[in-house]
C-alpha cells in the first residue's frame, strides 16, 4: 500500500509540473486575449470572461488530478482480480494521461498566443 502512495504522489507531483506549465501558457494567452479584444478591437474588459477562465482552470486541474490517481491505482486493482498489468504499462498508462492532457492543453494555449502576438504586431 505505501509503495502504491508513493506512485500516487509521484504521479500527482508530475500533474503539478505539468499544472504549472499550463497555467503559462493559460496566463499569457488569457492577457495577450484581453490586450488584443481592448486596445486592438476597441473592446471592453469582461471581468466575467477572467472568472470563467478561473473555474475552466480549477476544473482541468481537479479532473486531471482525478484521473491520474485512478489510472495509477487501475494496475493494482487489476492484480488483485487476477489480471496482470506490467509495471512497463502502468508507466505508459501514466505517461499517457500526464502528458496527453496537460501537453496537448499547453500547446494549444501557446499556438492560441503565439498567434495573438502575430495579430498585435501585425506579422
């Protein structure tokens, strides 16, 4: 059990790591939005436009989170019904929903700036 725990929290330290880039990207693509829809578009600020990014990010954290831990305990529960996972697939099982969900949000959020960047300089 405590070797399981110490899987779960090395996990959970890896979905920090990733968090944390995301939120990055997140950040810089949510301000450069606001410049671009203010002073570019002659838009207004939307304080609830900030909000909504704040709960989407909460969420995305909290499910991610979730779902490692389960994808991490799945191996184990399947030794204990009699089917054996290698410890090479749990690996990939870990790998795959760390670097599947925050990787694929991160770039996403950097393409999405990059591209805000483009438009406020004209390039």
């Amino acid at each position: 059990m405590n070797e399981l725990l110490f899987i779960i929290l090395g996990n959970l330290e890896k979905v920090g790591i990733g968090l944390l880039m995301f939120i990055g990207a997140y950040l810089a693509n949510m301000g450069l939005g606001a410049w671009k829809s203010i002073k570019i578009d002659k838009g207004t600020f939307d304080w609830k436009k900030i909000g909504n990014s704040c709960v989407k990010f909460l969420v995305l954290g909290i499910c991610i989170g979730l779902l490692t831990i389960v994808i991490t305990i799945v191996p184990s529960f399947a030794t204990c019904i009699g089917i054996d996972i290698g410890e090479e697939a749990l690996t990939a099982f870990d790998s795959l929903v760390i670097v599947g969900a925050f990787l694929t949000a991160t770039i996403y959020y950097l393409i999405d700036a990059i591209n805000k960047i483009k438009d406020i300089f004209k390039v």
